[in-house]
C-alpha cells in the first residue's frame, strides 16, 4: 500500500471542430460579455495588432445595434488611461469645462460687485423687477465679479456648518409630544376668517408728523434717543386679558405671539412660547426674561452673522440695536409735545407707572372666531394716528429697517440706491429678513391698521454701531403688502387653528412650543409647572399667576 492519495487523471474535453466548449447549451441566445475586462473575444487574436483603427467594430455583438441589451462594443481601456494634470484647462474636454461651477448669474446677485464699487444686485434698475444691475455694460469688471462670486460660492460650500442653539435648554424631563415639520404647516388652510371685533381699546395715540415722509438719503436726519418706555407684559400678567377670559374667548394671547406661530415656517432662529391649559381655555405667553421681544437682524439671509464674541455685528449684538432703533424711531417720527393733539380711546393704558413717561401706543383686545367653538382674544397695537385728506382717522403701524454693513450682509448700498431704486433695497430686505417683515405684516392686519410705515435707518459709520441717521420712508396697505411678500393669511390661521386643536386634546397642564434651531420643524414638549421657576421668582410665580390660573378651573 502506498501512502500517498492516488491521482486520478481529469477529463478533459477535445474540440477537434473549432475553439470552445464541444456542447451549446440549450438557450436562445449564447452568451455575450457584459464587461470590458472579459476580453473574451480577444483571447485567441495573436495577429491583429491593438492598437489597429481599421476594425474599430471587430467584436461588436452579432446580433445587430437593434438588440442594445446585449450589445458590447470594445475599447481599450489601457490607452485612455491617463494621470489628471490640472495644469491647462484648455486641455479638457469641452463638457469637461466649468464643470462645478455654480451659476454665474446667482453669484452676480449675490457677491458680484463690478469694478467701480457699485453693487450688482438682482432685481437691478428700476426696482425689484428691474432688469440688470448697476454696472452691467463693463465686460471687464463683469467677468471680474464673476470669478470673485464663484470664489465666494466655492468658500460658502466648503465652510463647516454652524450649529444654532436652542432658545432654552431641554431638559430630560420633559416628554416631546409631537414634531411638526414645515411642509406640513404649509399645507394648512383656514379660509374665510373675518376681522376681529374689537372688544375693548385703551391707551392714547399721538399724530404722525408728516414732514418725515420728505426724509431722503440727501436730506438724512439723526436718530435721537427718546426717554419713553414700552410696556410688553405677557399674557397672563395682562390685566384686561385677566378680566376677558373669566366671560368670553378660550385661547388667549398677544399680537407678537400670534404673529410667530403664523410665521414659524419662515423663520430659521429659534424661539419658544408657553402654553398655560386649563379646561378648555388655553393662554399661549412668552418665557420671563426671554429674548422673545428682540428683532432678528438677517435672519433669512445667504450668509447670516456669525457669533462672534465682543464683536458689534454678532446676532445677539444687531438684535439689541434693531430693537433700540425700533423704539425710538416709533416715537420720533411723531408730534411729541404736551400742545400737540392726541387721540385718546375708551379707557387709559393699562400698564400706566406713577412718574413714568409711556410711549405712544394704543392697544386694541380683539375677538376671532376661528370655528368649533375657539374664540381667540388677543392684544393688539398701534403706534400713531394721522388724518386723511377727507378727515379720517387711520392707525399706523411704525416699524424701521436698519442697514449695519452693506458688505458684510452681501446687501445694497443704501445711500446709493435708496432714492433712485428703492424697489432693490425693499427686495434685498425681503430676502434677508422675510420672517420680521412677515410679523410686522401680521401684527398690522391683526390690530386693523390702515397703514404700515417702514422707516430706513442707517449707521452714521458702518464700525459705530451707536449712531444712526434715518434715511427714508415708504409706506404699505398692510393687507396689499401682504399679497406684495406672498403672505397668506388663509394658511397663517390654518398654523394657528393646528396649533390650538393639538394642546386643546392634552390634558390640563404647562406645554412649550419650540422652534428646532437647525431643522424646519417645531416641537410641543410636556413640561412640569415649575419648569421655568427660579429662586429668584418663585414666590412672585405662587403668588400672582398660580391663583388666578386655579380660579380659572375651578
């Protein structure tokens, strides 16, 4: 016996007829390479040199271009080969050529500024549909804002993404309800809302003094401070509201609070609201000394500020100025004085302080019915008065936009181009700050004002941001700019009613609507009633808020 495994010989098969296999299977179609590197047909060409071009289509399929599922057509994949060398574009292929660069026209509006200085903005001359920007006639200087706006684009896609925080901290005991994504919001509808009824109107309003309205970029006026205080109370701390909502409404809020709920699809920072429910009555407030009231500065924007610390055009740093420049342009554009005529409605200002000098602001508390037995109640206001041609009385709604740094917000020159192109200014605020002016919108429509002033305020030197100088006036039918910026107020009222029909299903209790700060979407948390309490005002929470609320239920 041998002690190695015996061998057996392999079969081998003999073709003595041709090359390949002695048997066809039996199928319709033989089989055909699907791959390049299978070569099967080339395996016996000895004679045929490689890089022959006369027989470009020699193992092209046999059965015709007409069958392409199992056409193959050869190509040697060694000579294409081939190491990249950036060093000539011109070498490129033409398809080849410009291959990822993004859209020269976009870049123009956006960062392209042609040699001269001037902004080259979409929109152009002659307003927001005007047609070219300012300097298109020099090829030069075009192509240069070309390059730099692609540049700037290649920077932009490049840049690692800052991550927004949350306008307050979630803690591990409250429990998320729901999460509500834009689209979703978007698609709501709450058509044929009427105007709200007004049920009680306070406070004293001054007349708007009309010389503002000659107010332009050459004949400019400092922004002065005025020593006037605006009470914002929230929801609850509301006298009026208290006493409405023990015989009429069951959700109840302010003007402010309304207007972010309508316009949270627009928005990107994020913000938050208190929900107090008892029974079947609801008060959506805002968060005590919470940076709810303060005005976002380019929001909306390509390339929105960046946090900087200590630096006077960070987010938190231009919401204080826009803040500060709303207040006192409100009150300076008005006739100020003790011999001036005032317009004075049924009862005084609610929030009145012994030795305080209250600025100019009338409140309207409104009636909605929104269907199914939901009455809203909510606090609006004006900001002046001023009589028409024919002698009536119409309400204003004052606000201002304020410009910080034209190049640093990639936006217009406002002493160039507000007289002679305002229509451009407007549409590069609209594109920069659409939520503020969407709430401003919302705020003038609620409150029934016959007008809406927007005021032009700029820094008297774009490093101090301390000093201003208002540049113009423009003035809208809040309902006609509403249409102007696409608001939709059927949608804006669906958002609300939504909103409202998903707290009215929890049970009694303390909630928390949040804009998510990086996603477009808001989450309603569960919160414990003492969420937001402090040492500090824990007594002042027990004490004032809490009985009026539990006399609310019982």
């Amino acid at each position: 016996m041998s002690q190695y495994a015996p061998f057996i010989k392999p079969y081998i098969e003999y073709n003595q007829f041709g090359w390949g296999p002695c048997d066809m299977p039996d199928m319709e179609v033989p089989y055909q390479p699907f791959c390049k590197s299978d070569r099967l047909g080339k395996i016996s060409d000895w004679m045929m040199p490689v890089q022959e071009k006369k027989y470009a289509n020699k193992y092209a399929s046999t059965f015709g271009s007409n069958n392409s599922q199992y056409a193959y057509f050869h190509e040697d994949d060694d000579a294409t080969f081939h190491l990249v060398d950036g060093g000539n574009p011109r070498s490129l292929k033409p398809y080849q050529r410009n291959r990822y660069r993004p859209n020269q026209r976009n870049n123009v509006r956006v960062h392209g500024r042609n040699v001269r200085g001037n902004a080259a903005i979409g929109g152009g001359q002659g307003g927001a549909g005007g047609a070219g920007g300012a300097g298109a006639g020099n090829k030069y200087g075009k192509g240069r804002d070309m390059r730099r706006g692609n540049m700037g684009r290649r920077f932009m896609r490049n840049a690692p993404v800052r991550l927004r925080e949350s306008s307050v901290v979630v803690r591990s005991d409250w429990v998320s309800i729901e999460e509500i994504d834009f689209p979703r919001l978007l698609k709501l509808s709450l058509p044929n809302i009427k105007d709200g009824v007004d049920v009680v109107t306070c406070g004293t309003l001054e007349y708007y003094d009309k010389q503002c309205d000659r107010i332009n970029v050459k004949n400019e006026r400092p922004l002065q401070k005025i020593d006037r205080i605006i009470n914002v109370p929230g929801t609850i701390d509301d006298p009026i509201i208290r006493r409405l909502s023990k015989s009429m409404g069951n959700v109840f809020a302010t003007d402010d609070i309304i207007a972010t709920l309508m316009c949270c699809t627009r928005s990107n920072y994020s913000w938050d609201i208190v929900i107090e429910k008892l029974g079947t009555k609801v008060f959506l407030d805002k968060r005590d000394n919470a940076q709810f009231d303060l005005l976002t500065v380019n929001e909306t924007a390509l390339e929105p500020p960046q946090d900087e610390e200590g630096s006077i055009n960070s987010p938190q740093s231009l919401s204080l100025e826009a803040t500060l420049i709303n207040h006192n342009f409100s009150q300076q554009v008005l006739k100020i004085g003790e011999q001036e005529p005032k317009h004075k409605f049924d009862e005084p200002n609610p929030f009145e302080e012994p030795g305080v000098e209250l600025a100019s602001v009338a409140y309207r508390y409104k009636q909605w019915q929104l269907g199914d037995d939901v009455v809203l109640i909510a606090r609006c206001k004006h900001n002046g008065v001023i009589k028409s041609p024919a002698g009536e009385l119409q309400f204003l709604s004052i606000k201002a936009l304020n410009e910080w740094d034209s190049k640093a917000a990639n936006s217009v020159e406002w002493r160039q181009k507000l007289d002679s192109q305002r229509g451009a200014v407007l549409a590069s605020e609209l594109r920069n700050n659409a939520c503020k002016l969407a709430k401003w919108t919302v705020e003038a429509v609620l409150a029934g004002s016959d007008q809406l002033k927007l005021g032009y305020v700029s820094r008297v030197n774009r490093k101090d941001h301390l000093r201003h100088v208002i540049l113009g006036m423009q003035q809208f039918k809040p309902q006609e700019f509403a249409t102007q910026i696409n608001l939709n107020m059927d949608n804006a009222w669906g958002v609300l009613r939504c909103l409202v029909d998903i707290v009215l299903k929890q049970p009694d209790g303390k909630y928390l609507i949040m804009k998510d700060p990086n996603k477009p979407m808001i989450r309603l948390y569960d919160i414990p009633d003492n969420a937001f309490d402090s040492e500090g005002n824990d007594d002042e929470e027990t004490s004032d808020d809490r009985p009026f609320l539990k006399s609310l239920g019982n």
